[in-house]
C-alpha cells in the first residue's frame, strides 16, 4: 500500500525554519589534492569499513578500490561487458556496512556482494534481479532489501530482492508536466540504520523522516519555494546538489545560487552537517568544492570529486566548531 507524503497536510508543528545559529561557525576547508595514476572520471563513490571505492566513467574497468587513509589502489573489478562478471553499468549500493554491493553484472541482472580484508576481494554473494528503472541514490538496508528514489515518479521506493516485491516508501506531488528533471519536489535520498532524509534541489528544504516515510522534521531555508523555469536553466535556484549519509550524521552539499550565478562563480558551495534528528551541528565552506563526495567518520575526512580536475581526489580535514 502506498504512502504519500502530502507533507503540507501532516505534522505541520514539525516544520522548522532554518535560522543563523550566532554561535555556529561557517569552517573553511582548504584541503589537499590527490593525483590519481589513472585519470578517469568519477562517477560515484563510498566507503565500505577502511576502503574507498569509485567508479570510472572514462576507464574499461569501472571499479576501483582504495584503502585509507593512504589512498592505495588496492585492487579494481568490472570490465565493461555483457558478460556474467562483466558490468554494462556500475551501481553502487550505498549503506551496505561492512560489504561491498554492486550492481551491474551479468547485463544488469545481478547485484554481487563482497567482501574485503587485508586488501583482499572476495566475492560472497551474487543475486538475479529485475529492475524495471534506473536505481538513483541506492541504499542495501541489509542482505535482502534494497530502497532508492524513483525520480521520475517522486517515489521512495523499497525492492525485496528475496520475493521480487516491490513497495512504495513515500510519495512526492508532482508538477503537472512530465520533464522530471524539473519536478519542484526533486531531491535526494539519504538513509542511515535509524532515518531518511531527504534534501530538495529547487529549494532549501529537508526532510526528516524515519525509516517507515514519517516525517519528523522539515528544515525550511530561506528559498522556501522553487520556482522553475523549464526554458531557461539559467534562471533556476538550485539549493541541495548532494548529500552524503554517515553513520552518526548527514552531510549536504548546498548551493543556494541559481545556475547563471554558479556559472559565473562555482566554488560557493557549502557543506551543511546535521544529526539524525535535524539539529545542525556544523558548516563549512570549500576551498574547491566537491561534487560527488563521502565521509570518513572514522578519521573526521571528507572525500570529494570535482569534474573539473578529472585525475584529483580532493582530500579535506572537517575541523569541529
């Protein structure tokens, strides 16, 4: 059965307007760039316990795996293919724990499992599936359940990879035309053991909510409403581009300019910490922001891409305030 989350009719008195904490101090990160050996362009990125895994757009093999902190290649996988162990894409799969999961195999009917240990890869699980779209911001619950955010339907949706069901987590409105990449509801999904966030692209909002499709919290900004222009990008406000789900807190990578301004000056960025339950913990703003980027809560590190330097792993201290 589906839920909708027509939040405009639920839990108004968990609205919270985002206001300037006058003891939060916006950090400035001037990190360190890391050469890579092979130059390619990244396309994704996590962390699975003491490695960094990527993958390659520009490279025939698509995986590549690093340890950390010394970023060491330490091995690489998936040859583009249609064959069994060959991937026709890569995919993947985002709060795994301890395991690597990627999709992809086998012409894009299997999602394997690994394991990795003294820079070993192993592999332990392989399973057939049957995706009818395009799994954008994948999350593995766990051995069985996989959720990711339907972008074309504004739905969070959740897949047993066990049974082959599928059930809707939570469902946006959309706009009354069909250009999806449009939809003033647009964001991304975050999910860690105990929440879901969900951050939107046209306007400063976050969605708290737990893992049910809840909401607790809704964090407003300043640009409370989108206003979109279909015919000309430029015009457009874009707010939360990114985001990534740690384990003890959430990381957004928030623009809050409209493209023509972020043409004309691209290192605005800011990265926005907060805790499972909304409350902002931490700001800081970027020498070189990152575009793709994930966090080593471990060693307080952030990792982060820019496309614009295609061989560099942009390496930042996140300093507490």
């Amino acid at each position: 059965m589906k839920t909708y989350c027509f939040v405009l009719l639920i839990l108004l008195c968990s609205c919270q307007h985002r206001t300037e904490n006058k003891s939060l101090t916006t950090n400035k990160l001037v990190g360190k760039e890391v050469v890579f050996d092979e130059t390619f362009d990244i396309i994704d990125m996590i962390i699975v316990d003491d490695y960094l895994v990527v993958t390659s757009a520009q490279s025939d093999t698509l995986v590549h795996i690093y340890s950390l902190p010394d970023i060491k290649l330490v091995s690489k996988m998936g040859l583009k293919g249609e064959a069994p162990f060959n991937l026709v894409y890569s995919l993947l799969f985002k709060g795994s724990g301890s395991k690597l999961i990627i999709g992809g195999f086998d012409n894009g009917k299997a999602v394997k499992s690994f394991h990795i240990q003294d820079d070993i890869v192993t592999e332990i699980q392989t399973s057939k599936v049957f995706f009818n779209e395009a799994l954008n911001d994948a999350y593995a619950m766990n051995d069985s359940i996989l959720i990711y955010n339907s972008i074309f339907d504004l739905t969070l949706r959740k897949i047993n990879i066990k049974n082959h069901s599928v059930s809707d987590i939570c469902q946006f409105p959309k706009d009354n035309h069909q250009e999806s990449f449009f939809y003033s509801n647009k964001g991304k999904l975050g999910i860690n053991n105990t929440s879901i966030v969900y951050a939107y692209f046209y306007k400063d909002q976050i969605d708290f909510m737990d893992l049910t499709g809840k909401l607790i919290k809704r964090i407003v900004g300043k640009n409370d409403s989108s206003s979109i222009s279909i015919d000309n990008m430029n015009k457009n406000y874009m707010s939360y581009v990114n985001l990534y789900a740690g384990t003890n807190y959430y990381y957004f990578l928030h623009r809050g300019q409209t493209l023509a301004d972020y043409i004309n000056n691209n290192l605005n960025d800011r990265l926005e910490v907060y805790s499972g339950d909304g409350q902002l913990q931490n700001e800081y703003s970027f020498e070189i922001p990152p575009i793709i980027f994930v966090v080593d809560e471990k060693r307080n590190i952030l990792y982060g891409y820019n496309g614009m330097y295609k061989d560099v792993l942009l390496v930042y201290k996140l300093e507490q305030s």
